[in-house]
C-alpha cells in the first residue's frame, strides 16, 4: 500500500505535509542559528565593554585565573599598590615552583610569602570559583577583585557568583587585544577564542539552576 493518500479529488496530500513538516524543521533551525549568531554579538559587544577597569577599585582579597592572556602582571600590580590584602592566584601548573611564579609576579620575597597564596588544584573555571570563595571564607574576606581576561569575565563571573552567597565579586577584566594594528590572522584568532568562550558561556548559562528554571517554565507540558 503506498504510503501516499489522497483527497476526495483524487490529489495527493502526504507530500504535501512532509513539505511542511520540512519547512517547519527549516525555519526552526534557521531560527536556532540566528538566536546564536544573534547571542553571540551581543557577547562581543558586552566584552568591549569591559574595557578600561577603574584601576583606584578596591577590595579585601584579589583573585587572579591563570590560563589566559597577562592576567598574572595586572594582579601583581594591584598587590604592590595594596588594592587588596591579599592575592590568589588559582589554577597554577604543577610544574611551576613558587621561586617561578615569585619571578612571574616581579614581587620581592616578603610581599610574595606574606600575601600570595598559590592553588595547584583548580583544573577549570568551575574549579577556580570554588577554591577562591573558600580561600575568601577562610581569610575572612567579603570582597574579592576578580582578575581575569575580557572575554573570559562573564562565564567566570557566572560561576562564582553562583556559589559566592554575599562575597562582592568585583571584575577586574584584562583585555586581549593588542595595541598595535592587528592582521587579518590575529582577528581571526581573537574571533575563534571568542566563539569558543562563547559556547562555554551558553553551557554554563543551562548549568545555572535560575536559567534552568525560567526556560523549564517557559516550555509548555503536555
């Protein structure tokens, strides 16, 4: 039996509704692509507007993410000008020792053993939140700058935020993008990183418990 039917005037009616069904898969994945695109210059847009920290900010604690483009000067910089107490730095390779790091930091040896603290146990940003608000909870701090590259703030800041209770976060964004003129490979590689931290983003927005909720009860039950 064929699997088309046909109207009482002898039409054929199955293609005609898997037309649709296809326009609608189309217009539905057309739509996907355009949130995402959409979504991801609003992303771009916000990370520009990250520039220009306020360099006279302060806070009790200073915490800066390894893994990224100079992150590490900027947060010497307001260790030595006493922007906080303290400084963590989180996410340290195994295989530097704390005479690297020391050097890396261009800090003298009694500002590096009184006030920096080094986490080799974070492996992500997840893991970065985690070990900084307990490092803040232990120091009894309740203020933290937040040190780590533009492009990179958002997400971070999503995941500590989740965890932080009443910790004031205070972002102090490092910027990757170079002074002088850059090629054409350079922004195309500056757009790749963006694109990639971009869908980190939009995964750890479906992890946020909050998000999960409004999408859950914007989505109907049948």
């Amino acid at each position: 039996m064929s699997a088309e039917t046909a109207n009482q005037n002898g039409k054929v009616v199955a293609p005609r509704l898997e037309w649709r069904w296809g326009r609608l898969v189309l217009l539905t994945l057309g739509f996907v692509v355009f949130c995402f695109v959409a979504g991801f210059m609003l992303f771009v847009i916000s990370v520009k507007n990250y520039d220009n920290p306020d360099t006279s900010i302060r806070a009790e604690g200073i915490v800066v993410l390894t893994g990224g483009y100079a992150r590490l000067d900027p947060a010497a910089e307001l260790l030595r000008d006493r922007r906080g107490e303290k400084l963590l730095i989180t996410g340290v390779n195994a295989n530097n020792s704390a005479d690297t790091m020391r050097d890396l930091l261009a800090v003298d040896q009694a500002l590096f053993d009184c006030c920096v603290s080094l986490d080799r146990e974070a492996l992500d940003t997840v893991g970065n939140a985690e070990i900084a608000v307990a490092w803040a909870r232990q120091n009894g701090f309740s203020s933290l700058l937040w040190v780590t590259n533009d492009y990179h703030m958002q997400r971070s800041l999503l995941e500590v935020r989740r965890i932080s209770g009443d910790l004031e976060i205070i972002p102090f964004p490092v910027s990757n993008v170079s002074a002088a003129p850059e090629s054409f490979a350079m922004k195309a590689d500056r757009y790749r990183v963006l694109a990639n931290e971009y869908a980190k983003y939009l995964v750890a927005l479906v992890r946020t418990p909050s998000i999960r909720q409004t999408v859950g009860a914007a989505i109907p039950h049948w």
